[in-house]
C-alpha cells in the first residue's frame, strides 16, 4: 500500500527553517576554512536579537596559574609547539584525531584553570592566520567550559590589518583570505536559498574594491578578500577581533602589546579598551580610522620604550606601574627578543617576543608562567631534544642578511608591489 500522502501541517515550510539554515551554512564555513567545528549555540527556533556586545574585559584577579606567551604571526605549527609547550593543549601523542599539527587535533584545553594571555599579533608575515583564528577562539571556549581561560590582546598588526595595512602579509596570507572569501560567499548563498532570516545576511564584499594599482594582479582577490573580512565591521574583525582587550590587568601584571605611558593611564585602560572595540565592530564605519592611542610611536600597540635593549627608562616604567593599583609588571611583546623572554628594571619589564613565527626569526618556543598569585616568575622553554628543530644556521642568516642589503629579499608587500614602484621604501621593521 502507498503511503499516504503528508498533510500540509506535517511539512517543514521554509520559513520555519532559518536558523537551521543559517546555523548550517556557519558551520559549513567554519569546517571549510579551518578544520575546526564549533560548538551549536543552542535552540535552532528562531533567534532572538544578538544582545548589545559588551566592552572587552580589562582587570581580573590572579589566577592560580598564568601563562602568557608572545607573538605568532601566521605560524600554526611553532603556535601549536608554544601552547603544548604551556600545557594548554594535549601532546602530540594524546592528541584525538588528526596531524600534530591540524586545529582540529588541538582544540581541546588541557590545563585546568589556567588563564593564558596571548600578547597579540597573530596576523601577517605567515600563511595560516585564519587558521590560527579560529583554533584560538576555539580553545578559548573549550577553556571556558574547563574553568580556565585564553585571551589574546590586540596587537599592532591587527591594527595595520583592520586600517588596510597589508605591507607584511605574505602571499600565502592572501591565498588562505581568498580561499575564506569563496566558502564565505558559499555559506552567504546557502542562507539565501531560505528566507526568513531577520536580519539579512549582509555582503562584506559590497564596496570593497576589485582592483589595486600598483599591486599585481594575481593578488588582487586576495587583497579584497582580505580587505572585506578584516576593516572595521568586517566579519573576521567583528567575530574574531573586536572583543580582544588591547590593555589587560591580571593580578599585579600588566599584558600590552607594545607599551604603556602615563597619558595612556590617564585616559583610562577601561576607555582604551572599549573604544578599540568599537571601532573594530564599525562604529565610526568601514573605513573610520584607528583610534589615536594605537596609532604612531608611542601608541600602545607600537611603544618599544620598555622592550627594545637593556638601557630602558626603568624609573618611568616604575611611575607608570605606580598609577595602575597592585601593579609589579609590565609583560610586553612586539619586539623580538632574541635571546629569548627575559626581564629588565628589576623584572618589571618582562619581554616575551621571542620571534616564533617562521616569518619573523623562527625562535624557539618559550613562555612565561606566573604562578602564586604573582609571586613565582619562571620560563618554559623548549626541552633540548626538540630545540635542535628550531636552532638557527647563522651561515644561511649571514647570507641571507647580505641579499637583503643588496634589496635582492622582498618582505612583505615588496613580493606584491610591481618592479617599478621602489620597492626599497617598504618599511620591513613592524
């Protein structure tokens, strides 16, 4: 006998269907992007409005344990090493599915409550930025669910990023950009096939640019894809950046990226914090610009005054430590330490750049553990069975040191730029 025929109140009508679809179409690009599934948000009835985001945490309490580890720029395998190095993600061994060196095999948080701070600059000179994105976000919530806690900071190339500065991206940088671009656009025509959704899917892609004088034409995909997701309101930028505090206060130690002064005190961490949030959310619009105090020299994202050598300003370090209640640190990154974390002023200024990525030193993973409430400050470093991966051959630096003065190495956007627009003017110093 056939069976019967499904009455009307017994099919799904589309519209009963948006979040299910949207919900569907978010985690087909998350897995197609990075590799990486995310856990479902809950009820798939339809959504009630996103609350108003709040401003980006800015001081908590000391933790049993804190971590902090320095730049990554683009380097998902040495990212990996430094956090298995920290103990935040499983070891190779234990790993559950996957390479070594895939997301999907490290997204779950081993160390308890921990809380981790990530000193920022997770974009540029690297080819896995995204990827590195979404396996961050992802620990962090699995982090969350285990009592502990991983917060990147802001730092300067995210900045550079979200105003449009691509001088040190790298060409495998736009290529992974270009490929978020064709899966995002996929996900955008999936909720599309379905109406209903309040609000609208919005096209990132609507008034970006598709040419870039000057710049090759094979990147110029990558440059707007890249251009959509990160400037201000972008979906990258939005998702993955605008609730990153730029300044953090845990216990008695200072997280910035590049530096403090009095003036950056006085006006507020709180207000710093927010305002950078809510320019990355858009609130100036796409094209606003960055808030004065990530911007130039001195700006907290760029200060090398506490970092750069040992001569430091150890007296003004000690004043502006004195106007933030309980401070005895200030842990920075942004500037390559070579010689690997190290303190100076009295352990004051704690410098924890050690160059990881492979496209800015290719240092030996290190971090920095705090522990007693402030009291013990040691380093973790890479145990000498492994370290011989990371060693660096100083013929092959002498040599390449000596092409680059000849302008025969292109950085950066030098590899992008046409021959005859003067390629000895991009700076490669960030």
């Amino acid at each position: 006998m056939a069976a019967p025929a499904p009455t009307s109140s017994s099919v799904p009508a589309c519209g009963d269907l948006p979040a299910v679809v949207s919900a569907f179409a978010d985690a087909f690009v998350d897995f197609a992007v990075s590799g990486i599934f995310f856990p479902a948000s809950g009820s798939t009835s339809t959504p009630s409005p996103p609350p108003a985001p709040s401003p980006p945490t800015t001081f908590i309490p000391s933790p049993s344990r804190l971590v902090a580890i320095g730049d990554l720029h683009g380097d998902l395998p040495k990212s990996l090493s430094a956090l298995r190095l920290a103990g935040l993600v499983p070891p190779p061994s234990s790993a559950a599915g996957g390479g070594a060196d895939e997301p999907s095999a490290s997204t779950s948080w081993a160390a308890g409550p921990t809380l981790a701070v990530q000193l920022g600059d997770i974009l540029d000179r690297g080819g896995d930025e995204l990827r590195l994105l979404y396996l961050l976000r992802r620990l962090s919530l699995s982090a969350e669910a285990r009592g502990g806690a991983l917060l990147p900071i802001i730092g300067n190339h995210e900045v550079m990023n979200i105003s449009g500065d691509f001088r040190f991206a790298t060409p495998q940088g736009f290529q992974e950009f270009s490929a978020w671009a064709g899966w995002y656009r996929a996900g955008l025509a999936i909720k599309r096939r379905c109406g209903g959704l309040e609000p609208q899917p919005r096209n990132p892609f609507l008034g970006v640019p598709r040419a870039f004088p000057g710049v090759k034409p094979e990147f110029w995909d990558g440059m707007r894809s890249r251009l959509a997701a990160l400037r201000p309101d972008g979906p990258i930028a939005r998702r993955f950046l605008a609730d990153l505090p730029t300044v953090l206060v845990v216990g008695d130690s200072v997280f910035v990226h590049g530096g403090l002064l009095e003036a950056n005190v006085e006006y507020g961490l709180e207000r710093i914090n927010s305002e950078v949030s809510e320019w990355i959310r858009g609130a100036g619009g796409n094209n606003a610009r960055a808030p004065e105090y990530v911007r130039g020299r001195d700006a907290v994202v760029w200060l090398r005054r506490f970092s750069d050598g040992y001569n430091c300003d150890c007296q003004r370090l000690e004043g502006v430590l004195g106007m933030i209640p309980g401070a005895k640190r200030m842990v920075m990154g942004h500037t390559i330490q070579t010689e690997g974390i190290n303190a100076v002023c009295g352990a004051q200024a704690v410098r924890v750049d050690v160059g990881l990525s492979k496209g800015c030193g290719n240092g030996l993973p290190e971090v920095l553990e705090i522990n007693g409430g402030g009291a013990e400050v040691r380093v973790i470093t890479t145990p000498p069975a492994e370290a011989w991966q990371y060693q660096k051959q100083e013929a092959e630096k002498a040599a390449k040191a000596v092409k680059e003065k000849k302008g025969e190495v292109k950085d950066g956007l030098a590899l992008l730029v046409r021959e005859s627009h003067g390629l000895k003017e991009v700076e490669a110093k960030a």
